[in-house]
C-alpha cells in the first residue's frame, strides 16, 4: 500500500487515541515511518516524565504505519508481539520516534522503532521497541 505524507495523516487520523495523545507523522518512505508528539502535562507521570504508555504507544503505532506502506491493498496491519525498553527518562519539549520495517513478510513483518526526547535540539533516546506485526485482510 503506497503512502504519501497526506495519506499518512489520514491514517493516524483514523485512531482516535493517537490523535488524543497528539502523534503526529512528519516524514514516510517505503518502510519507514517518523512521527512527533509534543509534550504537554497530560502526558506525564507523577515523576514528571513522559509515562511508559505514551512512548510505548507512539512507538507501537508508528511501526504498524511504517509496515502499513509495505502492505498489499485490501490488508491491514495489526501488532502480535510488542516489546518495548525504557532507558533513561523522557523530558523535554517533544518526543520524536523513528520506525522502520526490518523484514517485511506476506503474513508477519519485523518492526523496530527508537524514540527520542528532544529539548532545545538535543536528542536523547529513551524508548526502543520492536514488534512482530500481522498482516491480516481487511473485513
């Protein structure tokens, strides 16, 4: 399934929790999918770093995305398997994850992502995930 930058924002569009966390894709290649999130209060935990669940969901999405533009018409992709490591804390202005496909399959596709924090320019990865995803026909 081909997807231009456009088409891409509709399909976020298409989740409702996405658009109510604020992920927002920026770039798409075939593959290859980069998404941004800009910080604000509701995403924090009581420490005062981005919960666990927004990074792990930003990253979640943005690799069934970057699996979606290698699907064939009239299928979509679902994650199977997801697993996610968190290494430092997220803070700053916004978080910018970067996911690609690692080996694209006609019913499974390996996925990766890396999500960074950035403040003032500066990156710091703080999440890295993979995830198994299905590729299932559309109902």
């Amino acid at each position: 399934m081909a997807i231009d930058l456009d088409g891409l924002r509709k399909f976020f569009r298409l989740s409702p929790y996405m658009v109510d966390l604020g992920v927002s894709p920026v770039a798409v290649d075939e593959g290859r999918v980069v998404t941004v999130l800009h910080i604000a209060p509701r995403h924090l935990q009581h420490t005062g770093q981005v919960h666990a669940g927004v990074s792990a969901a930003m990253a979640d999405h943005s690799m069934g995305a970057a699996a979606q533009t290698m699907a064939p018409d009239g299928y979509w992709v679902l994650t199977a398997e997801l697993k996610t490591s968190l290494l430092r804390p997220g803070k700053g202005e916004r978080l910018v994850c970067e996911a690609r496909v690692l080996k694209p399959g006609r019913q499974i596709s390996f996925t990766e992502a890396e999500v960074y924090a950035e403040r003032d320019g500066h990156r710091v990865l703080v999440c890295k995930a993979s995830a198994t995803m299905a590729i299932v026909a559309q109902a």
